[in-house]
C-alpha cells in the first residue's frame, strides 16, 4: 500500500513550480484534448490576464501544449516539451489577453483539424479545473465524471430520449446540465455519469433523429 506524503495532500504530484498555473494548465489541456477526442493538428491558446501575466516564468505554455498532446502532470517530458519531437507534428500559437470578466487563470483553446471547436476553461486551484463553454455552449466540466456530450435541435423529448438509453444499462446519472442558442434551434446537453458508457450506448445516442454531434468526454485521472 503507497503510504501517502505531505506532498500528495497539499498539491498533486507534478512538473512545475504551481499547481494551477502548471498542473492546472497540464489537466486543462487534457481535458480539452478529451473534449475534442483526438489531438488536433492546429491549435491556437488564448491566455487571459495571470495566466497571460505569469505564464511563462510558471510553465503555464508548456503545461497547456503537453496537455494537449497527452502527458500527464508528472511527465517529465513537460520542461522541455518545445523541443520534444511530440511537439514538432502539431501547429501552435500563444496570444496574451486582459479580460476582467474572465478568471485570473483561463484559456481559451481554439482546434482545428478538418473541423474547429473553441473550448474555455479556468484553472481554479490545487491543479483543480473547470471548462465553462464549448462552442458558445455553457457548460460546466471538472474532468471527474465520464461524460457525454450532444448536440441537438432544441425539440421537446430530447433529454428522456437520450437519458433513457443511459438508464436502460442502470447506470446513474450525476448531473445533467442544458443550454441553447435560442428556443427551437442548436442546443447542448452535458450528461456526467457514474461508471462508464457501452459503445453501443453512444452508437444510439448518434443515431437519434435530430442529433448532430455526439462526444463522449473521458474522465481526467486522479
């Protein structure tokens, strides 16, 4: 049995000086990554205000790109991850923004490989962190619960159809949140979950008349 440390109580294990401007930034990236399902060849991170301030002297770029690509926060290959050849088939960019509506240590992540997806997300404390839209969509993502995510045409019915596939296979439901453009037109629908989803699950899910884009959003590790 790990017998535990002071360290593992008081910050997560990891590369970096900080816990949320390094880890945070690491499991944001990973997090968008999982969003997303796959590591896109283009991306472009918007930092706002400490994040953009402090970034580089706390490795928040680098956290943030190796996220991305999939390194976990004690990978050793983050200090150097510029010059790493994990970095050299992927196309990035940094840009530096003051916003005080936003959080001190936030992000914008804008995808790109054949199709485009904006992902914001803050890093809260204690390597902790939340996604807060995608797409426009208001949603509120921790990285602690496998969840599926759809896009849908705002009709009524829409939510018992897809949660009653979810509950057909006993699996229960810890949240669900909604948002929409406007009644009648694009809506989202977060769905956290305890356990884990069948494919044949999601393969239904996609196959319900009226739904566009179906993700199912793994859970960070502890």
């Amino acid at each position: 049995m790990k017998q535990t440390s002071i360290f593992d109580i008081i910050s997560p294990i990891m590369i970096g000086p900080s816990s949320s401007h390094t880890a945070g930034a690491v499991r944001l990236g990973l997090l968008a990554r999982n969003i997303y399902g796959e590591t896109p060849k283009k991306v472009t991170f918007k930092l706002f205000n400490s994040y953009a301030q402090t970034g580089k002297g706390h490795g928040t770029e680098k956290g943030l790109l190796a996220g991305v690509l999939g390194l976990s926060v004690d990978d050793r290959r983050i200090k150097n991850i510029f010059d790493d050849e994990i970095s050299k088939n992927i196309e990035y960019k940094f840009e530096y923004y003051e916003d005080f509506k936003k959080h001190p240590n936030s992000v914008d992540f804008i995808f790109e490989n054949g199709r485009t997806m904006d992902i914001y997300g803050e890093s809260v404390g204690a390597g902790e962190v939340v996604v807060r839209t995608i797409d426009g969509f208001s949603v509120k993502l921790s990285g602690k619960y496998n969840t599926l995510m759809i896009v849908y045409d705002d009709i009524p019915g829409m939510i018992s159809k897809v949660t009653s596939l979810i509950q057909a296979k006993n699996i229960n439901i810890a949240s669900l949140h909604c948002d929409r453009y406007a009644k009648g037109e694009e809506a989202s629908m977060c769905i956290c979950i305890d356990g884990d989803l069948d494919n044949d699950v999601i393969e239904s899910v996609k196959k319900i008349d009226r739904v566009y884009f179906v993700s199912y959003i793994k859970k960070l590790e502890e």
